[in-house]
C-alpha cells in the first residue's frame, strides 16, 4: 500500500516546469547522440572512444569557444532581438588582438567587441531599426574595415602567449583554460539573468516592451547593455579563437554565427524573447558540437551531415513549439 | 398604425462575455426606407447589436429574420451578401493600398483573372463622386489622407457593396462640418432609394436632423423606440440614465479643497488635447468624464511622459516638471502611478510570474545596487497580496493564471509599492466583477486618506458619481465642465459630455 502511495507522489514531485522541459530533452539527445556514436564505434571498431573522458573534455574545449558566443547571443535573443553581426566582430576583434599585441591584446579585441555591441545597441534601441537589419549591415561594416585593414590577406601578426595559454593550455594536463573561461562567462550570465535588476527587465521587455516601460523600465538602455555585452562576447570568443589557431584569418567567425543561434534555441529559449533559462544554452551548445563530432566519427559525407543537422533542429523546436502551444 | 414589415428583424437576441452580458433578450427591428438611430451611454451594448448584424460576433441565444426569412450570419462577408454593410467606429482600410484598392478590396473587378485596374479606377471614382467627394485621387495611398478623407472613403467603400441595410457606427466622429453635410446628403438620398439604415452616434444633433425613429439602449437592454419628436432631449437622457445604483461606495470625506499637488495649464498634445487646464491635490479623487476617446487616456498618456511632443506645463509640488518618461515620472520629487487602460498588453506581463510582476515597477527600491535583493523582493511581494487581498495560489505562478480582478489588483500593487503621490488610473474596473470593484473603491478613498492624488478615468459615470471628490467632463480634447459636490450627477455629466450646450456647428473639428 505505501508503496503504491509512493508511487502516485513521485510523479508530482518531478513534475516539469515548462522552462525546464526542452533542458532534459536537449539533455537526453545528448546522451542519445553518445549512445548511438558509442554504438557505431563499437560496432566498426569495437572500442568507444566517445565515453572516454580525454574525448570528452577535448569537446568542451572546442565547444567553449561556441559557448561563450552563444552566451551573449542569448542575452540579446531574451530581448525578443537577433545580433547577427558575431562573424565579423568576432573576426574584428581577433585581428585587433593579434595587430594590437603584448598585454594589451586581450583588452583591445573585448574593447571590438563592446564597441560593436554598443553601436548596434544604439542602432537598435535609440534608433529603433530593426536588430535583423542593422547587425547585419554592421556585420558587412565590420568585415569591410577588416578587409581594409589586412587587404584582404590573413594578417602576419599573430596570438599572444596570454592568447594561446588561454585558448589551448590545460590546467593539470587536464582541465583545459578556455572551459574554466567559459565557466566564468557562465556564471557571471547567470548571475546576470537570475539575480539583478538588469536580467528581470531583459525578461520583462522579450516579454512585452510595452508593459516593461510603462512599468518605468528604462528599456532603451537594458537593450544597449544587451547588445553591448553580446559583441563583449563575440570579442573574447574571437581572441580565444585567435589563440587556439595562433592567429587571425578572414572568415574565422563565420562558422560561428547560426550554430550559436541554433544552441540557444535547441536550448528552450524562445526566438522571440522572454522565456528560456542558461542552463539550457550550455546543454544546447554540447549537443551542438557533440552532433558535429559524432556525425564526423561516423564518416557520414558532408552532405549527409547538413542534412542530419539540420533535421536535429527543426525536430527539436517542433517538439518545443507543440508543448508551448498546449501550456500556452 | 400601418407600419411597414420590418425589412430586418431580431429577436430575443442575448449575448454574453464572460460574466458580462452585452446584450440581453433583444428584440430589434428596422425598415426600410428609413433612418433609424440607436442610442445609448457607453458600454449600453449598442456596438454588440451593430457586430451581431454584421457577422461579425454570433449572439448566444435568439435568431434574426431578413426579409421574413430568418438568417445566421456566421462571418461579416456572409452578412455583406446578405446586403448589410457597416462601416465600423474604428477605420477598417488597409493604411499602404491605395483609395481605389480599398474601396474595391472584398470583390475586386478583374480581367482574365487579374484585377483589372483600370475598372478599379473608374468604379471607384463612380462611388467617390456620388458622395461628393471628387477631390479624392482614387490612386493615392490611404496613409496620406488626413483622418476626414479617409473616413469618406470608409463611407464610399461601403457604397461599393451595394448595401440594403447600412450601418453607421460614430461614422462621422472624425469629419469636418462641410463632410458631414455631405453625408448627411447622401444618406437622405440612400433613404429615398428605399435603403435601410442604422445610425450610432453621440451627438444629439445629428440625431434630430437626421433620424426618424429613435431607440434607446441600457445595460444591454433594448428600453423604448419612438419616432423622431416623440421625446425631449431630456426625456431621452431619463431613458439613458434611468438605471437602479448598485455597488456601494465608501463614503466621501466633506472638507475643503485642498492645495494643489498637480498643476496642470494649457496642457495640449496633437489635435487629441486642447489646452487642459486641471488642478488636485493630496486627499483628492478627480474623475475624468465624458464619452469615450474625447482625450481622457491621452491625457493621463501625456502626464506620465508617454507622449512625445506634449505642450504645456505640468506642476508638482509648486515645480515645473516635464516627465519625458514613465521612468522619470515614477521617480521624480511627487512619484507618480499609471494603471492602464488594457491590463493584459499594458499593465501586466501575463506569462511572468506574479511577484516578478508585482516588483516590476519597483526593481530600484528591491536591490542594492544592481543585484535584487531576493528578501526584500519576498517580503514587499507578501505585503502586498496580503494588503490587497490578492487570491492567488502560489507567486510564483504566472500571473495570467489569475481572473480578471485578481490580475487588476496585481497591477495596482505593483504601482503602490512604488509609494506614489499622484495615481492615475486609467478605467481601473473595466471587465470586473462587482466585489473587486468595492474593494478598488475603498482602496482608492484609503489611499487618498494617505495623502495620494488620484486622477481616474472611467466610462461607468456610477463610478466617478461614487468615488469623485470632483468630475472633470472633458469634450473633444478639451475640459468642458468642473462638477462638484452634489453637482455631481448622472445628468449632469451626460449633459457635458454631450456638449448639449454647445452649437451644433462647433462640435466637428
């Protein structure tokens, strides 16, 4: 009998929030994406390469670099906006770093980045044009002064000790530092979006602008701090990257861009602002560079790939969008 | 009597929303051939007769007969085949189309297929001429109309349908005086044609030159139809009024008037405020009177620093100020308030939760420095469910999870725990239950006993009668009368709000 009574509880007690749900089943298709890479390998190889810690940690590390853009990218799609200009702030901002040089490196590409993101958050919130529209167009900006500046070749400069310890060195032999600046990045978005003023007017204006600034929010200045902490992640992504491959070169952040918007998503956030928890981006960029690894272990061809990754995706804001639609 | 059959027909007609009923076991009938206007105080169900007939709300209970044949209407295009056509308070046109577009948006003349623009042209100039309106270029884009024009095009768009039944809907709120003639022109000449048409308006004037039947809506109720003549003005406001006082108020407190908190001169916004001239102090609830959209909103808009472009002086406390937004006007020397007018877009954030909803406009006073504090936050959430007697389940809950009553209180705490001087509200008790009411009302006097200043808007005139220390009835933009004391009554507001006093002549602008 109270076995029974027990049962009929536990139920309740795991219940889900629905902020909480897409973070499980991101979380679950993580485990499902190891399982079935497992699998594979076990089954052509008969060892599981993936399970193994060192494979592990060496994803995390890769997967930092898209963490901390995601990162900021999130706070800014909270907001209900997009900032498409990451590529070339990131790229922007690595080739300052590495132009710039010595101690003041790492400064000067998060300065890019800050700069960026408070140009498009006037743009954006003073201005009001559209973010689609106006990081996009400073995303061309960017990518034209960068081109101008190195004429169109990769620059000969190259990363800084400081860049290259952060991007590449590990702690121990073990724990990599980008994770541990990752880490970092996290909880202070975190704490950002959980604990201050700021992060409950973020929420407040994806929400409803309207109600957010008639409840005297000053929703023109929580936009540019969104905007503006967005391209300050896109810089220090871009100086780790810098870091990691020792040096800048065109195009470097294009691969940046819509993995970093999809990790999000994937993530539970709501593409149209207000709803979703961290928590969910970090699992969402796991997944995302998992998916990448994995499908790459398999020797699935190019072409495959995209389309398998693509499907990932849409799948999951499916399920994502029905459950909205039966809370909502 | 040898009345002709009635051309349409309702019977036992109720509709409800909610717990409200809109209308309730109506009959109607109207002819042809005749002008026919319906009248009645906001909120009288006259606009729920007016959807019923055209589609585009279904009724509840009851059934309509068209031409002795009984008819549903299940949408407005069904309703427009049927032959009646409305032409709706708010302008229905597509804003970038062009005039002809418009005019010939629902069936437009097509060729092999494709609109023919050509005919669109010439069937548009067709409808914009028969109502004198000639001037009107078929091809220029509505957004460049002023308000007038773009009203006449409603009216010719309407045309273009081929109505046997039109239905005016404050048709002429926003026409100048020489297109009113106009219309007034074409819809004597529509009525020769054997036409029939309904006829909404405010204003009594229009009403005695154009009508020949009248009939008088109350609380949903359909309560007498008579001809043209039949009754006084002041007779037919005793059938609008004559309603019996429910809901208890607190009691007034008698003293005299206190000085003045806010000052407010030659306060003007656009064509919407015409030099608003208000004062009220601490201990005071002013009402705000008058028909709806005469400029009650735009005001407490304007005093709240939501309007760009406001002229005037606004004076708190013997100082100037000039609140250039809802931040700085919540935390200025005298800290104001607004409960707005649409709780659900405006006032709340429905799917966050009530406590982070009930600290939104206080975020300054819960954190030090840009961390919240998560205590402080728990507690003033606490105080103010429990000083509200907000029923809720859990804070945490989101707050569109509550009724509408529930949610009102949730804004009006939000606001109070921003401690303000000066409250403005904004037709707080819209869609409430009656409970709910009382217990705003008596908040409100609490408040006031306090030393807040509040400026409330409401379109249920029982409400400002019951509450008001003083009715300010405002009339086009502008205040038209200060009621005082035992001034303050029903027809005495409806008398201002009418602007019976006025010529007929000035009442276009």
């Amino acid at each position: 009998m109270s076995r029974t009574a027990d049962m009929t509880i536990t139920p309740r007690g795991l219940r889900l929030r629905p902020d909480d749900k897409p973070v499980v089943f991101a979380a679950g298709f993580v485990l499902l994406i190891l399982l079935v890479g497992t699998g594979y390998t076990l089954y052509t190889q008969g060892s599981a390469p993936l399970l193994q810690p060192q494979y592990l940690v060496q994803q995390l590390q890769v997967g930092s670099f898209l963490g901390i853009v995601a990162a900021g990218l999130m706070v800014v799609i909270l907001l209900g906006h997009i900032d498409l200009s990451v590529p070339w702030t990131l790229t922007a901002a690595a080739m300052m770093a590495t132009a710039v040089g010595g101690p003041w490196a790492i400064p000067a590409g998060i300065a890019i980045g800050l700069l960026v993101g408070i140009v498009n958050g006037l743009g954006v919130a003073y201005l009001r044009v559209p973010s689609m529209i106006f990081t996009l167009g400073m995303n061309a900006v960017m990518r034209g002064l960068m081109v101008a500046h190195t004429g169109g070749f990769a620059p000969q400069t190259a990363a800084t000790d400081l860049m290259q310890y952060l991007a590449v060195s590990r702690i121990g032999g073990v724990i990599p530092v980008a994770l541990l600046v990752w880490l970092m990045v996290s909880v202070a978005v975190v704490m950002i979006l959980t604990c201050t003023t700021l992060g409950r007017s973020i929420y407040a204006i994806g929400n409803r602008e309207r109600a957010a600034y008639l409840s005297g929010i000053d929703t023109n200045r929580v936009i540019l701090i969104a905007f503006a902490l967005s391209g300050a992640a896109a810089g220090l992504a871009g100086v780790l990257l810098a870091g990691y491959s020792t040096k800048a070169y065109q195009g470097m952040g294009d691969a940046y861009l819509l993995p970093a918007i999809a990790a999000v998503v994937i993530g539970g956030t709501n593409i149209l602002g207000g709803r979703g928890r961290y928590l969910g981006t970090l699992v969402g960029v796991i997944l995302i560079v998992l998916l990448n690894s994995v499908l790459s272990i398999m020797q699935i061809p190019e072409a495959g790939r995209q389309i398998i990754y693509g499907c990932v995706i849409i799948s999951m804001l499916l399920v994502y969008g029905r459950g909205a639609r039966v809370n909502g | 009597m040898l009345e002709p059959a009635p051309f349409f027909a309702l019977e036992n007609i109720s509709k409800h929303y909610g717990g409200v009923h809109a209308l309730r076991d109506v009959d109607f009938e109207c002819s042809r051939g005749s002008i026919h206007a319906v009248l009645g105080e906001n909120g009288a169900g006259k606009s729920t007769l007016m959807k019923i007939m055209a589609g585009v709300v279904q009724p509840d209970e009851g059934r309509m007969v068209l031409e002795g044949a009984p008819v549903t209407f299940p949408n407005p295009s069904a309703a427009n085949r049927a032959g009646i056509v409305c032409i709706f308070q708010e302008l229905s046109l597509m804003p970038e189309l062009t005039v002809a577009d418009n005019i010939t948006l629902s069936s437009p003349p097509r060729r092999f297929g494709f609109i023919d623009s050509r005919a669109q042209r010439r069937c548009s100039e067709e409808l914009l001429a028969r109502i004198g309106c000639e001037d009107i270029n078929p091809l220029s884009r509505v957004s460049d109309l002023p308000l007038s024009r773009r009203q006449m095009v409603e009216i010719a768009k309407a045309l273009g349908r081929d109505p046997k039944l039109l239905i005016l809907d404050e048709a002429t709120s926003a026409l100048t005086s020489a297109d009113v003639d106009r219309v007034y022109r074409m819809l004597f000449e529509l009525k020769a044609r054997d036409l029939s048409i309904l006829y909404i308006s405010h204003r009594m004037h229009e009403i005695e030159a154009l009508a020949d039947r009248c009939s008088v809506f109350r609380n949903g109720r359909h309560i007498e139809t008579f001809a043209k003549g039949a009754r006084s003005r002041d007779e037919i406001i005793g059938l609008m009024i004559g309603r019996e006082i429910e809901g208890q108020f607190p009691a007034k407190p008698r003293r005299p008037r206190p000085a003045s908190l806010i000052t407010i001169r030659d306060l003007s916004w656009e064509s919407r405020l015409n030099g608003i001239g208000l004062e009220a102090g601490r201990g005071e609830i002013v009402g705000l009177g008058g028909l709806d959209g005469q400029g009650q909103k735009e005001l407490l808009l304007a005093l709240f620093g939501v309007l760009r472009g406001v002229r005037g002086t606004v004076t708190l406390e013997g100082e100037p100020t000039a609140a250039s937004s809802p931040k700085a006007a919540k935390s200025g020397r005298a800290r104001m308030a607004l409960v707005p007018e649409d709780r659900k877009s405006e006032g709340l954030i429905l799917s966050m939760s009530i406590a982070d909803n009930i600290a939104m406009a206080s975020l300054d006073r819960l954190s030090h420095g840009m961390f919240m504090d998560p205590g402080r936050t728990r507690l003033a959430v606490e105080r103010a469910i429990e000083q509200l007697r907000i029923k809720i389940g859990d804070a945490a809950d989101p707050v569109s999870t509550l009724s509408g009553g529930n949610q009102q209180k949730v804004v009006l705490a939000k606001w109070l725990a921003t401690n303000p001087d000066v409250i403005l509200l904004n037709d707080p008790t819209r869609g409430i239950d009656v409970g709910t009411k009382q217990e705003i009302y008596r908040l409100m006097r609490a408040l006031t006993e306090e030393g807040a200043c509040i400026l409330f808007y409401s379109t249920d005139y029982e409400e400002l009668i019951g509450c008001c220390d003083r009715v300010a009835v405002m009339y086009d933009g502008r205040i038209v009368r200060e009621l005082e004391g035992d001034a303050i009554t029903e027809r005495n507001i409806i008398a201002s709000a009418l602007n019976i006093a006025e010529q007929p002549e000035t009442a276009h602008v």
